[in-house]
C-alpha cells in the first residue's frame, strides 16, 4: 500500500531555506539536539518519563548519549523530510522503517502532544542558533518539513487491536 502524506506543495525555496539553516547548524548538532530535548523537558518534565534509557539513569540528562542521539535524529530526519518533500511532495522514511518507528513511538507513550512540544522546542532551537537567517519563511518550511514527518509517523501510530 502506498500512501502520500504531502498534500500542499513544497518549494524549491521552502528547501533552501531548511537546508541553508542546516549546513550552517549542522557542525553543532548534538549540542543543538541536546538543547532541543532539555527544552521539551522544561516545558513538558514528565516527558523524560518516556525514555526508557533517562528512567534510572544516574547519568545526568545534558551528559546522556542516547538522549543526543534521539535529538539528532529527529534535527536530521525533519531536514531530509524537506528535501523529499520538494523533490516527490511527499514523507518517506529512508533509514528507520515507518511501521517501527510508530511502534516504537505507540509503545512509549508518545501522544499528540509530545509532537507539538517537540516542534515549539525546535522552532525556537532553530531561531536562537541562526539568528541571522531566521524568517516567517524559514519557520514555516521547517514546521511544515515536521508536520509532514509527525503526520507519517502519526499514520502508523495506530493501537494494533
Ligand atoms: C524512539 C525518531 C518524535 C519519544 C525513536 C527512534 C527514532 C525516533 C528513530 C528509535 C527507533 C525505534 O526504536 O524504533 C523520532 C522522530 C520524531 C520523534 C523523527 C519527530 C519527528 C518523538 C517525540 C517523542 C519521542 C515527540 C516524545 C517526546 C521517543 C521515545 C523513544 C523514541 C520515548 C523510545 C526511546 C527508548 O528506547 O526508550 N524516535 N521521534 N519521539 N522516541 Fe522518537
């Protein structure tokens, strides 16, 4: 079964804008991940609940490598998300495989609500890391390159009953 997720087109512009901002944030992007992730916990404490590895970790969370990890993969995959986008108007998930990637999300606990803490924390991770390129424009590509990403992982979100 083949399923498209973009329904409003993606510019080459929308792009280059994802992608301009990423080259330069790139280099920092464990740091950047880490700040993302430490954000959402600001925001949301009780989503550090849904990692397992944070759980009965001593390790402290700034210092935790697979936190890192999950952060940098979101940055990178929100990053390909808009480059697919322009070239097939659509989501398609390359290294992880969509059906894990929402089982392991359903498994977690992960809720609608996450996402939208995890996008806010993004945008704003973005702005402060290049203050000189941030725009509307750039914040509604990188939105719009999440939105389509969430929603594809969304659509295999569903409870297995
Ligand atoms: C696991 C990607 C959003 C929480 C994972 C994995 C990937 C991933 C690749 C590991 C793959 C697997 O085990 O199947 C993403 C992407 C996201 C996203 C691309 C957004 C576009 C979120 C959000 C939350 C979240 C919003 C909650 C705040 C988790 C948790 C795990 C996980 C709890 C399992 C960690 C563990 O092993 O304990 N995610 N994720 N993710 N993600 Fe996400």
């Amino acid at each position: 079964r083949r399923r498209s997720f973009g329904v409003k087109a993606f510019s080459e512009e929308q792009e280059a804008l994802v992608v301009k901002s990423w080259n330069s944030m790139k280099k920092n992007a464990g740091e950047l991940g880490l700040k993302l992730f430490l954000r959402v916990f600001e925001i949301a404490p009780s989503a550090k609940n849904l990692f397992s590895f944070l759980k009965d970790s001593t390790v402290p969370l700034d210092q935790n490598p697979k936190l890192k990890t999950h952060a940098m993969i979101v940055f990178v995959m929100t990053c390909e998300s808009a480059v697919q986008l322009r070239k097939s108007g659509k989501v398609t998930i390359k290294d992880a495989n969509l059906k894990d990637l929402g089982a392991t999300h359903i498994k977690y606990n992960v809720v609608d609500e996450h996402f939208e803490v995890v996008r806010y924390a993004l945008l704003e991770t973005i702005k402060e890391a290049v203050p000189d390129m941030w725009s509307p424009e750039m914040k509604s590509a990188w939105e719009e390159a999440y939105n389509q990403l969430k929603a594809a992982i969304k659509s295999e979100m569903k409870p297995s009953a």
